[in-house]
C-alpha cells in the first residue's frame, strides 16, 4: 500500500513538472525527441568538419589576424584599441558574412579561393595594400587549422559502432591536408565535399547528396542518419529542411559563438535531438546507450 501511494505521488509530481516545462515554453516535439532518441537506431553519423572537429575559428583567427595589424595604430579595429575577445568577434564576424555571401554567389568555386576573396575584399573595404600572393596564403591555411583536444578520441571510439561520414564545405586538396595533419589517426567511411557535389552548404542540395549516398555507400536509410555538427546555420537548419531525423548539436563555444549562428536566433528553424558541449560528451552518451565499459 504504502509503495503504491508513493508511485502515485511520483506519477503525479512528474506529470506536474511536465506541464511546467509546456508552460515555460518546452514544446511537444522537445519531448518527442527526447523519448523517441534512440542513439542504436543510426548506421550513420554525418559529421560537419571544421567548427564541430576542427576548431576553425581559432585557426580562421590566428591567420586573419596579422590584416588588422596593418591598420593605423590610431584605427578602432585595430587590435590594439580592443582587447582581444572584441578583436576576436569582430573579425569572425565579418568573415562569416563574406563567406556565406562568396559561397552562395559562387558555389563551385574552390574553398581555398573562397578565402583568398574573403582576404581581398577584407583588405580592401580597409584600404590596406595586399598581394595577392598574401590573399593566396590564407587560402591555403585550411590544414593547419587545429583540432578541438577531444575529436581524435572521440572520433576513435564512434567508429566501433556507427559509419563515419564527412560533409564539408572544403576541397579533396585542403580536407586531405586536415586528415593527414590535426586528424590524424580518424578514419572516414566516406567522405562528401562541397567541391564534389557543386554547392555549399546550407544549400539543401548538399543533404540530398548525403542521403542519395549513405544509401548507395552503406545501405542506409535517411531516417538512419545522424547529423552531428556545431553550426547551427550551415548543418542544422538545412537538416531539419531536408527531413533529417532530429540532430545533434556540438555546442563548442557555447553562447560566446562567432560562427555558425546563435540558438536565440534560430531555435524555431532547427530540430535538435540533444546538445553536447563537446564531442567527448556526445561519444559519452553514445558509450552509456551501448552498455560499453
């Protein structure tokens, strides 16, 4: 008796606390996903790169950076009349609207030449001299960016259970130097660049490759497929356009992002299945719902 009144009063606080969760502003597809995310259900995990493995925005940072110093002393943007958390989100920023508008307009042109007119127009909305051999240089950065402390092990370890699968905005040329450096030791069963398909993401045209192809390479259905990625905008929102079961988002930067989009501004266009801080969280979770050890 005592034991069935206690299950009462469980059943009942529990319901109570669902519907403050509703009242808050928790919607019915929140716990939709939470109940029916079934980690064991997927035979693929499609992985965004640079941003969810590599930390791009570091390495965006460090190359971009020494443009600024070309700036008068006296100039606002110039690192020294910030400090450099300010500097930092200020020049990401700006990359960010440039790439995203490059890409769009020109989507077969190579990633390394998407960052070269990124540096050139940078350059220029500035009046700082440039060659283009500087603009050149930047471009061919993509594989020096550094990998986030986690990613090998974590990447090492999801293999056992799931196919791995890139889809990047990069070249063959820049993403081979990735994995033979920072990557090093991460094993791909497939790999889906933006120069083989023609297009950039958020371009949808992107995820209906991934699904045309994870079921030609591996048998996979698209509701097998999990898309894990950091940027909200260049992976999530087309995911959810495409009919991609809900995600998963690798909150790398927390609310500090500078790049790919904040939650506050694009909860209602996304489905996410379950937020990691990080990569080693997400294979956490992946160990527990295999029972590994």
């Amino acid at each position: 008796m005592i034991f069935i009144l206690f299950l009462k009063s469980f059943c009942t606080i529990t319901c109570y606390f669902v519907i403050f969760l509703l009242g808050v502003g928790l919607s019915k597809q929140f716990f939709h996903n939470i109940m029916a995310f079934d980690l064991k259900a997927f035979k693929v995990l499609s992985f965004d790169i640079y941003g969810t493995l590599i930390d791009w925005e570091t390495g965006i940072y460090d190359a971009l950076l020494p443009i600024l110093h070309k700036l008068p002393l006296e100039h606002p943007n110039h690192p020294s009349q910030n400090v450099p958390v300010q500097t930092r989100k200020f020049l990401l920023s700006a990359y960010t609207k440039l790439e995203l508008t490059i890409q769009k307009e020109n989507p077969t042109l190579s990633y390394p030449r998407v960052l070269a007119e990124i540096y050139s127009l940078l350059a220029t909305s500035y009046s700082i001299p440039f060659s283009t051999e500087d603009a050149t240089s930047f471009g061919s950065t993509i594989g020096q960016w550094p990998a986030f402390s986690d990613t090998v092990a974590a990447m090492q370890y999801l293999a056992k259970h799931y196919k791995l699968v890139v889809l990047s905005n990069v070249d063959k040329a820049s993403f081979s130097q990735t994995l033979s450096g920072p990557l090093a030791g991460v094993k791909f069963d497939a790999i889906y660049t933006a120069e083989d398909i023609g297009s950039y993401k958020p371009n949808v045209k992107n995820f209906a490759y991934l699904v045309e192809h994870a079921k030609k390479d591996f048998g996979a259905k698209k509701e097998e497929i999990l898309k894990v990625a950091q940027s909200l905008i260049h992976d999530h929102v087309p995911a959810k356009k495409s009919g991609l079961p809900p995600s998963v988002w690798i909150k790398r930067a927390g609310n500090e992002v500078a790049m790919g989009g904040k939650i506050a501004d694009w909860e209602k266009e996304v489905n996410l299945a379950a937020t990691y801080t990080t990569l080693r969280d997400f294979a956490e979770a992946v160990k527990a719902a295999f029972g590994d050890s």
